[in-house]
C-alpha cells in the first residue's frame, strides 16, 4: 500500500518535471525567436558592412582594418564623411529627440518626434517631416544630426545619418564632492552649453542620483553614457532643438575645461 502511494508520488513528481521541461523548452524557443531577430538585425548591419564599397580615403583605410578605433579619426580631426566609418567602428545605438508637437484641440501640443511644416504651392500643401536624431554608444561618444524630408521615415534616417557623421568623443569622470569612486558615471566638471537662447550647465553628480535634467536631455545623456548629473537650464526650453544642442554642446566642453 505503502508502495503504491509512493509510486504514486513518484508518477506526480515525474508527471510534473515533465510539464517543466515542456515550459523550460517553450521558454527557450520564445527566447531563440527574440535572439534570432538580434541575430538577423546583427546579421544585415554585417552584411552591409561588408558589402560597403568606401568612397573616401579615410572609409578605405577603415575597411582594410588600418584604423580600428574611433577615437583615431576623431582626435586626428579627419572628417567623417560615410555613416558606414561609424557603423564599424561603434555600435551605436539612436533615439530621436521629439522636437515636434501634434495638433489637436485640448491642449494639443503634445511631443512628438516629427515636426511638420507646409509649404503652400498652387496644387496644395506640401507637408515637410523633420527630426532630430541623437546617436551614441553609451561608453563616450554622441552624435546629434537633423532630417527633413516629404516622409517621416527618410526624414528619420537621414538624421541617423547626420548624428553618426557629427559624432564626437566627450569626456566623463567622477569629481563630486560627495562621490568618491573612480567610475566614468558623470561629467568631470561644470560645463555649458549654449545655443539659441538656451543655455544648458551640467554638473558632476554622486553615484544614484540618476539624471537630474529635462526628459529629452536624458536621452542624449543616456547615449553618451552619462548615469548622474545635474543640470540647470536658462532660456526657452520649448525650443527642443536648441536645448538639445546646447546640452551636447555642454558634453563637447568636457573635452577642454570647466567652468566656474
Ligand atoms: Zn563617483
């Protein structure tokens, strides 16, 4: 009798480490599905790499492996010219920065990415997209770059494109009073930026205080690889694209001093 129950047990048990496996292969195949489609992106960004033809002297000397850092062009000061340098070079990542404002009653007004403009010709309006794109590796190097086309998405990849050409190299450090680690997590020292009427400083901040700036800021902090900074902002922040330069702006300044 004793047996049988055991038996028993032993079939539940059985039954049930066979459910879990059926659940543990269930989850793996879910997980290949989100792992091929990585694989596949990966695997068309290598394609075009290697099926780029490079135009420049500077394109060729990086496909034959001549240059292997990013960091080489940008303290030469050569200037980048073919996305395609930046694609081998970096894996960046990219975001837009929402600059527009959808119309509406109510309120309205609300971000968007795509800021849309008409032109009034004889057969009509002629509506015209454009964006700002922010690229960057999150380990130092940001780009901005700005789109415009009759479409939203040439718009949008034609801002990518001037993003990764614009790239540049920023410093990061540690020098908050109250922080004394020796990780790359803010800026080095105040710096500011300046565009338009907007003025941007950014100050070093301890470790966990997150990134205290407006929310499209965080995006470009975010990219450069920036976790803890501080920031004040003067001027009229509505103007999106010019708080946005001005913030890398700010970022380009780590590379030279601070300010008071
Ligand atoms: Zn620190």
């Amino acid at each position: 009798m004793t047996e049988a129950k055991t038996k028993k047990i032993d079939n539940a048990e059985e039954i049930s480490e066979e459910l879990l496996e059926k659940e543990i292969e269930k989850e793996l195949i879910a997980e290949t599905r989100e792992q091929r489609i990585e694989r596949e992106r990966e695997a068309d960004k290598e394609r075009e790499i290697t099926s780029w033809v490079p135009k420049t002297k500077l394109g060729k000397e990086v496909k034959d492996k001549k240059i292997k850092n990013i960091d080489e062009i940008l303290d030469s000061g050569r200037k980048i010219l073919e996305e395609q340098i930046v694609d081998s070079l970096l894996g960046v990542k990219s975001d837009l920065i929402s600059i527009g404002q959808s119309k509406g009653k109510f309120g309205g007004g609300k971000r968007r990415a795509w800021r849309q403009t008409q032109r009034k010709t004889q057969e009509g309006n002629i509506p015209t997209f454009s964006t700002l794109a922010v690229v960057g590796d999150e380990n130092g190097h940001i780009g901005i770059g700005m789109g415009k086309a009759k479409e939203t998405l040439p718009a949008r990849d034609k801002a990518i494109r001037q993003a990764k050409l614009g790239v540049i190299k920023i410093r990061r450090g540690c020098s908050s009073f109250d922080c004394a680690c020796t990780e790359l997590h803010s800026v080095p020292f105040k710096v500011e930026g300046k565009s338009g009427s907007v003025r941007v400083i950014l100050i070093p901040a301890p470790q966990g205080t997150g990134l205290v700036v407006a929310n499209e800021l965080k995006k470009i902090l975010k990219l450069a690889g920036i976790k803890d900074v501080y920031s004040k902002t003067f001027g009229k922040q509505r103007t999106t694209f010019n708080l946005a330069k001005a913030c890398v702006e700010a970022l380009k300044k780590t590379n030279k001093g601070g300010i008071k």
